[in-house]
C-alpha cells in the first residue's frame, strides 16, 4: 500500500527558483532542496519541479485545486496569490448538481493552471 504520493511539474530549467518559490509561499511549505518543496506538517504531498526541454503545449490536462474553508476566504486567497505573481483568469459562480461551484481560475507565474476554490456546499430547496 502506498505511503504518500507527490506531484511533479515539468518546467523550463529557468523556471525552477519561481515555481519553486511562489508554490512555497503559496502553499505555506518548505524548500528542502531547490526544486523539492515540502509540507512542514508532513501532511501534504511533495511537490517536485523537474526540468525538461520541451514546452508547456497548451492548457495542463490537470491542475491543482485550492480550497478555502468559506465563500467569504475566497477574494481574500485570490488578493494574496496575485500578491506572490499569480494573475486571474475568470471567476465562477454557479450552481451544479444542487452545489454551489465557486471558484477563481489562476495562472502561477510561469502560466500553469490552478483554481481558488469555495466549499461546495448544497443549494437550499425552495419551500412549497
């Protein structure tokens, strides 16, 4: 049975230090080598940027979702992220399968997708 998992992102070996460096801040972990960040509570995957001589095609096939514990943290989130170099994409507000779906779509500084994400939480019924 597996212990842990990590996740590595491809980049350009000029791109390592802001990956690395906006991730950290961005996710509150630690650098424990240049190109390997840490969660310090040891809870959280590793995340690990390895360089590669291609580059990125177009949109990720898959991207990190970030969750703030209410609604009311989420312009906050965005704020500090673009603070650290990240830029906004679009905002989503919407109802799906009964639950709220809120969330902001972000660029990292070298142009990978992630979401700031709401709880998703059920839409009240109306009362008859």
């Amino acid at each position: 049975m597996l212990e842990s998992f990590g996740i590595t992102v491809d980049c350009a070996e000029a791109e390592i230090d802001v990956l690395a460096d906006f991730w950290a801040a961005a996710l509150s972990y630690e650098k424990l080598l240049p190109f390997l960040l840490v969660d310090p509570g040891g809870v959280r995957p590793r995340l690990f940027f390895q360089a590669v001589p291609e580059a990125k095609p177009g949109k990720n096939r898959w991207h990190l979702d970030l969750y703030v514990e209410h609604l009311d943290g989420l312009a906050a989130e965005v704020e500090r992220l673009r603070a650290l170099g990240a830029s906004e994409v679009r905002h989503v507000d919407e109802e799906v399968f009964g639950f709220t779906n809120t969330f902001t779509a972000m660029l990292d500084p070298c142009g990978n997708e992630s979401c700031v994400c709401a709880p998703h939480v059920p839409v009240a019924m109306p009362a008859d």
